[in-house]
C-alpha cells in the first residue's frame, strides 16, 4: 500500500526483529491514519534533504517495540515516528544539524539524534513533546542532552 509518493506501508513497517522473532508488526486499522502522517512528514523531509530517506525502523507492535528494548510510550507503537539515514545527503548527525531548524517548517514534532558505538540514526516524530525543550534533543549511552551535539 502506498502512503506518499515515495513511502509505502511495507517500508515503514519492515522489522528484522519481528522477522527473526516471527513477531506479526501489522499495524491495526486505527493506526493507518498516524502512518500516512508520518510518511507524508518524511517526504516533507526527502524534499529537504534533496535525496532518498532510508527508515530503518518505523511501525513496531508492541511486542516488536517491547523486543527492541523500546519505551512503553515510544511514538513508533503509535504509527508517529521513525528512525531514518540518508546516507547520499551525510552521516546521521549532518542530517540532524540541517533537519533541526526546521522542525516546525516540516512538520517534525520531535527531533532526535541517537548514536550507540558506532551506530547513529535520526528519529523523527509527528507528536510534539510535553515539554517543548525536549523537541530536539540527543541521546547517547551517555544520557540525554538539549539539541543536536557531537559526541
């Protein structure tokens, strides 16, 4: 099924912890509408960066979410976020730097840079924090910090 032009409901529901696990991560009808928002958000963002948007995790039911290690009020349980790369615009943090700016032009409600080791994403969500300091924020094995830092 395609979401947007350049996102389908395969690609933001694709999980190789489901897979492995033989996890069902098909979203309930409920959730399509949030999805479609989330893909409609990310084309806003393809458009920005000028190049493809890979999402390397998007939909997770919960047991998915729960395998992963994910938050019990994780927005991708909702259909509301994803995690994504670009590696044609730059590294994950390049893609943050120019995302954060504008996260209200594009319609980004939270905007997180994530690195672990070796590995770094950009997660993107439609929901808007609580707290609105926490709208663009960095985690890392470290902890948490405001904005977009380099660590």
């Amino acid at each position: 099924m395609q979401l947007t032009q350049h996102f389908t409901l395969a690609e933001l529901t694709k999980s190789s912890t489901a897979e492995r696990l033989e996890l069902d991560n098909t979203p309930p009808p409920e959730v399509l509408p949030a999805l479609t928002s989330t893909a409609e958000m990310l084309e806003r963002i393809r458009s920005t960066l000028g190049v493809p948007v890979t999402v390397t995790s998007g939909y997770r039911a919960w047991a998915v979410n729960k395998a992963v290690g994910g938050v019990t009020t994780s927005d991708h349980a909702q259909g509301r976020a994803a995690d994504i790369v670009a590696p044609r615009y730059g590294t994950p943090l390049q893609i943050a730097r120019a995302l954060a700016p504008l996260v209200d032009v594009l319609g980004i409600g939270q905007l997180i840079y994530e690195r672990f080791g070796s590995t770094s994403w950009v997660h993107v969500s439609t929901r808007v924090p609580d707290k609105r300091v926490n709208r663009v924020i960095t985690i890392t094995s470290a902890g948490t910090q405001l904005g977009v830092q380099e660590v």
